[in-house]
C-alpha cells in the first residue's frame, strides 16, 4: 500500500498520539454510536455499547484530547453521532475547543430504516462541525443540484440538511460492512473541509469510506480500526 494510503489496526488514542502536532487538515470520526448492541452484517460486526452514555463520552473526551493539538490551525474536524449523544458531544466539543469554534450542526437525511407508532420517524443523523481556528479554517462550498423550478438545471451551494441517500441493500458500493456510510456523503464533506494535498484522519475508519473519498479526492488518507475485518476491508478498497 502506498504510503499516502495508511490504515492500521490499532485504537484511535494510540494511532493520534504518532501524530506530530499540526499535521492534519481534517478529522473525521464517525465513531461506535453506544447503541446498546452488537452491529452485525456480512462482512464483519464490532460491539456497540458502553455502561452508560457518561462512559461513552469519557472514551471519546479522551481520544479528542488527545488529536486535538494535532491538527492544523487551518484544520477542523467532523464528529458524526445521532441522537442519543449529539446533544452531549457538542457541549463537549464547546468544552474542549471553545464555543466561537463551532462552524455549523449538519443534518444527513436519508430514507431507509424504521417507524415507529409512538415517535416521529427517526431519518437522520448529526455531524457536527467545528474548527481549530474560527478565522483559519479551511472551507470549499459544496455544490448541488438545485431543486427550485426558477433554478432548474443550475447548482447551489449546499445547505446543513444534507440529502444524500443511505446505501440500500443492492448498492454496487456496498461491501457488507454495517453502518458503512455512502461514498457521496463522504465525498461531499472531504472536498468541502480538507485542501487538495491534506491529510484526513479516520480513526474509526470501519470499511475504509472515508479513506476511499480522500484518496479519490488527491488527499491524503490515514485510518485506523480496532477490528481486523474493517482493516482488511479497508486496505482492499483503497488497494482497489
């Protein structure tokens, strides 16, 4: 594998501590969502669950303290959670950033999934966006199809409701990795928050999508997973 292509087996706070500091343009992390079960699918399945949502935010202050002074002051990172902790993980991020760092809550709508009778239909997830330096950041807008009859045909720049459709079941990108996210997704956020030539760290990198979106995007992708079958899987597609 090419050297600008890393993926490793091992935790997120061991890999961030072999960061120099200020080397990374762009975190994202699209960690374990503490769903109280195991997440299984045909390819692999890691556990998702913690004592209680106090100790799952004590993992991820811990990792975040860590890789925190290793990015740029340039840089910014995307924490992707739900509702079950979105709400705990911005006042985190407020906590050990500073709240002028917060640059936007974006919301991914997709389709698929369940309803309920006793809740609206739960069909998003949250990333939240936050900078190292309110006044440096890199930020490219993303472009989309316009919708509007006045603007048929033309782009506009992307609003924090991202529409972009989850992967379904016969998807020619799926690899059969669970919670794997769609490369558009990923794409859309690289492009838009990372430099032509930086370098995006995944530490939760599962099959390797955010990887795949960097390097298809000439940045450098450098990922880590505790799971040997997302590192195998990983390593096939950026190999791929």
């Amino acid at each position: 594998m090419p050297e600008s292509a890393r993926v490793s087996n091992e935790d997120w706070l061991v890999r961030a501590d072999r960061f120099d500091d200020e080397t990374i343009d762009l975190l994202y992390a699209d960690p374990p969502f503490n769903t109280g079960k195991s997440q299984v699918a045909a390819s692999g399945s890691y556990q998702d669950a913690w004592p209680s949502t106090d100790a799952w935010v004590d993992w991820l202050r811990e990792r975040l303290e860590v890789t925190i002074p290793k990015l740029k002051p340039t840089g910014s990172m995307l924490i992707h959670v739900d509702w079950r902790t979105s709400h705990r993980v911005r006042v985190l991020l407020d906590e050990l950033l500073g709240e002028d760092r917060f640059v936007n809550h974006l919301i991914w709508r997709y389709g698929l999934g369940g309803s309920s009778p006793r809740r609206f239909a739960r069909k998003h997830d949250d990333i939240l966006f936050y900078s190292i330096d309110p006044d440096r950041y890199y930020f490219e807008p993303p472009m989309v199809p316009a919708t509007s009859n006045r603007m048929k045909g033309q782009m506009k720049k992307a609003t924090d409701v991202l529409d972009v459709p989850t992967l379904n079941n016969m998807a020619d990108e799926r690899v059969g990795y669970p919670t794997q996210k769609p490369l558009a997704l990923l794409e859309l956020l690289v492009g838009a928050c990372c430099p032509a030539g930086g370098v995006v760290f995944d530490p939760c990198c599962g099959s390797g999508t955010t990887l795949v979106a960097a390097q298809r995007l000439n940045r450098t992708p450098i990922g880590c997973d505790l799971n040997p079958e997302a590192v195998a899987i990983a390593r096939a597609r950026l190999q791929g």
